[in-house]
C-alpha cells in the first residue's frame, strides 16, 4: 500500500500536524508513505500529478477546500485511465473546510485511517468548467460560483486577518456587496433557462460554501446533478435579512432568488462575469459546466447522507 499526503503548508499553520501525522503513520505501519508538501499556489496539482504518474493507492490532500480543489485537478490531469485513479482523501485543515461539512469528514487522523485501513469509499460526482474563450479546463467537487463569489476569492487571495477566517469572509462578502457592479448574465440547461442582473449564483455538487454558508441544502455528492442557486438583483439588506436562514439551510423565499437542478449549466456574459471553484478563482464566463458522475472514489465515513 502506498499513500501520498499532499499538504499545504502556507504559513506553516501545519507545523503542529505533520509531526503527529508522521508518528501516526510509523506506528500504523500501513505500507509505504510520502509526504509531499507545497512551495507555492498551484503546486499541489503539479504534486498530485506527479504522484498518480508515479503510482500510488491514495492521495490525502492535508489543508483546505483550495488543496483539496488542486490536488483534484492534479489527478484529473494526470492523463491515466479514470479507473486507476488512486482513492482521494482529506485532512481538512483549511480556513473553511466547506466540502469536508457536507462529506462528514473531521481532522482526526484516526478516523482518516480507519477509513484507509477499511478501505471504506464512495464514488463521488465532480463538476468540469469549460472556459470557452481560453478552452481551458477546471474540476472541481463542492461548489462553482459565479458573480459576487468570484470577486470575493480573489480578494481574499490577497488578504489575510488576524481575527481568523470567519472574520475575513464575511468582511469580503460585505465589501463585495458595496463594490460589486451586477452583471447582466444568461444561464441555460436543458430544461431551464435564467436571465437577468447577477449577484450571485452557485453551481452546487456539495452543500456549503463561503465559510459554512449553506447556500445548497439539496446538493448531494452522488446524484449525477448540480443543484443551482440563482440570487439575482438582490440588495444588500435583503441578503442581510436572509443571512441567517443561509447558514441553516433554509431556501430564500424572494422574487429574486430561485433554485434548479441540471447536470449542465451554459453561462453567457456581456460583461466580464468572474468564476470560482471550491473557493479559487478559474476565471470569466463564457463557460459551461457539466457533471462528471461518480467521476473519484473518495474517503468517506459510511453513515452520511450524500
């Protein structure tokens, strides 16, 4: 057995775990393992290629809903056949952890390795984004979002607080919401069809989003389809007012707010509409985003609701 840790060590905020990762591992004497840690942004895809080209049985991403999202696209891109994928896993250890809420996992890395000793999985869905001018293309397994959430993962890419992330994320959406011009954007599926000024939209294969904002309360990981959040012309104390019912996932009753489901989404914009994925930033619509079904065979506990 082998398995592949590939952790983000920005800030060395993980230079309590890794010690305890490691004695962990030797006394588990589970096979062999590699820890494999990031020098830069973007460097876990190329370290998560690496490793499925190289050949390994799992591939735990040590960090955030960001690592996570780049060690996915690494896998993705590695070119070999999709079923010798190796298992995906996650420690997370990230500001906001939004897949890991949905997924059930926690930090314990006891758990992670019952979960490898028992080989205890599930084939999760993935979403692929096309951008159309460049023709290049992002994976990504929580959420894509689309409008206000963009501009605030580029500004929190650069920024940080020393009141901690929650703190920070709500700062930046509340920014976004005083800054951020709406853009006139069209969205199309097969049986559904949204036009109009865009604060907001998610393209949702997991639940939350935005440091526990549970913008998606139907997405589930296994479904074969997205769940899609539409707010619209919405003004800030609207938002404000339903903030609370967001972060316990309840639907927002108002004209400018409305829920899909799809298995493919094509975006249309006159002016530059920002995208992200999983909380990084990719890039502008045009686009189209479509459902990979049970694209990965990840780590999961086996009594969550997926």
């Amino acid at each position: 057995m082998k398995i592949v840790f590939v952790v983000n060590n920005k800030n060395n905020r993980l230079a309590k775990v890794l010690p305890r990762l490691d004695q962990y591992c030797q006394r588990a004497n589970i096979g062999s393992v590699q820890f494999l840690s990031t020098l830069r942004k973007k460097h876990a895809i190329e370290l998560a290629r690496q490793a499925t080209v190289n050949g390994c049985d799992y591939i735990v991403a040590v960090g955030g809903d960001g690592t996570l999202h780049e060690v996915i696209n690494g896998l993705l891109q590695s070119n070999i056949t999709p079923n010798a994928y190796p298992v995906l896993g996650l420690l997370p250890y990230g500001s906001a952890n939004d897949f890991a809420r949905t997924a059930g996992i926690s930090n314990s890395i006891e758990d992670l390795f019952a979960l490898i000793k028992s080989n205890t999985t599930q084939k999760l869905d993935l979403g692929k984004i096309l951008l159309r001018q460049t023709q290049e293309t992002r994976y990504f397994i929580n959420i894509a979002g689309v409008g206000l959430g963009a501009e605030v993962a580029q500004n929190l890419a650069r920024s940080s607080s020393v009141y901690g992330p929650g703190f920070n994320y709500y700062k930046h959406i509340l920014k976004g919401f005083l800054n951020y011009v709406k853009k006139d954007v069209s969205c199309t599926s097969s049986t559904w069809q949204w036009k109009g000024k865009l604060l907001q939209m998610a393209v949702a294969n997991g639940r939350y989003f935005g440091n526990a904002i549970c913008i998606a309360p139907d997405a589930k990981l296994t479904d074969g389809q997205f769940q899609v959040a539409i707010f619209g012309d919405l003004s800030l104390w609207d938002y404000l007012k339903n903030f609370g019912n967001l972060r316990k996932g309840v639907k927002i009753n108002h004209p400018q707010v409305s829920y899909h489901t799809t298995n493919e989404v094509l975006l249309e914009s006159k002016d530059p509409c920002g995208i992200e994925a999983d909380g990084e930033y990719v890039g502008f619509a045009p686009a189209t985003i479509n459902v990979l079904p049970k694209a990965i065979r990840f780590l999961m506990p086996p009594d969550v609701q997926y």
